[in-house]
C-alpha cells in the first residue's frame, strides 16, 4: 500500500518514572536526544502508591515533523529491531504506538528496546499514529518506520 507523503505522526511524549535513587539530572539529559531541543522537560515531583519521592520527567512533541524526527533519532538499529518484533501487539486502539526503551542503556547514551526486567524501569514514548478510514496503522507505521531506516 502505498502512502500519500502527508502520512505522519500527530505527536509523541516520552516519559521517565524517576525515584528517590535516580540522578533526574543524568536522565533529563539524556531525554534532550528524544527531542527537537527546543522542548522543555516537564518535570513533576509526587510521592509514589507507598509514600516514597519520585519524579516523573516528560517530553511533549505535538508537530508531525518534530515527532517523525523523534522516530527517527531512535537510530536504525532500533527501528530494525522494532519491524522484526512486530508491530501488533505495540499499537493500541487508539493508533498510539507503545515503545519502551532500556533506561539503563539510555542513561549511557546507548539506544536499545527493553526487555525483561529493563521494562519496570524504562523511557516510554507514546506515538500517535495519523491514519483514518480504511488505513491500517501498522502500515502506516511501518512505512514511516522504513523510510527512516
């Protein structure tokens, strides 16, 4: 199927669940590489379900060009590492494509799915997918996800 050059991303948010023992300076940095730069982290402190610290750090893209470069600068190994995956069980009802990436190797400046106990602790980026009637979201994530690669 081919896609009209107008298929895109509406937006994408990426967020960081911090607690008390996380540097938020050291991920907030390294959050700057998931943006345009000229976002700003949102940074809001609570307290977690049981009483402790924690921080939640989150970038908001909300212009297709800015959330495809966020597509983008995942790099293409992880792009490659996504279509081998499959996209079925990462796209919601929604057309919100869930990601999750290693906050371990991120911190590190290394990009890289997480998976096992790397998913508890993670950066999560949300996608949304711009796709409408009688377009299915996993080719139009796909085809993006190729052109990037």
């Amino acid at each position: 199927m081919l896609l009209p050059e107008s298929m895109s991303l509406h937006s994408v948010s990426w967020r960081v669940h911090c607690s008390a023992v996380d540097d938020v300076e050291v991920i907030e940095a390294a959050m700057s590489q998931l943006s345009s730069g000229k976002t700003q982290i949102n940074k809001e402190k609570s307290k977690s379900h049981h009483g402790a610290p924690q921080t939640l750090l989150e970038i908001k893209e909300n212009s297709k060009k800015e959330a495809k470069q966020s597509l983008r600068s995942l790099g293409e190994s992880v792009l490659n590492q996504i279509m081998e995956n499959g996209l079925d069980s990462q796209i919601d009802e929604d057309k919100v494509f869930h990601i999750r990436l290693s906050l371990s190797s991120f911190v590190a400046g290394n990009l890289r799915l997480a998976e096992g106990v790397d998913r508890k602790s993670a950066v999560k980026g949300r996608f949304k997918i711009e796709s409408y009637p009688g377009q299915d979201p996993r080719e139009v994530l796909l085809e993006l996800i190729k052109k990037s690669v």
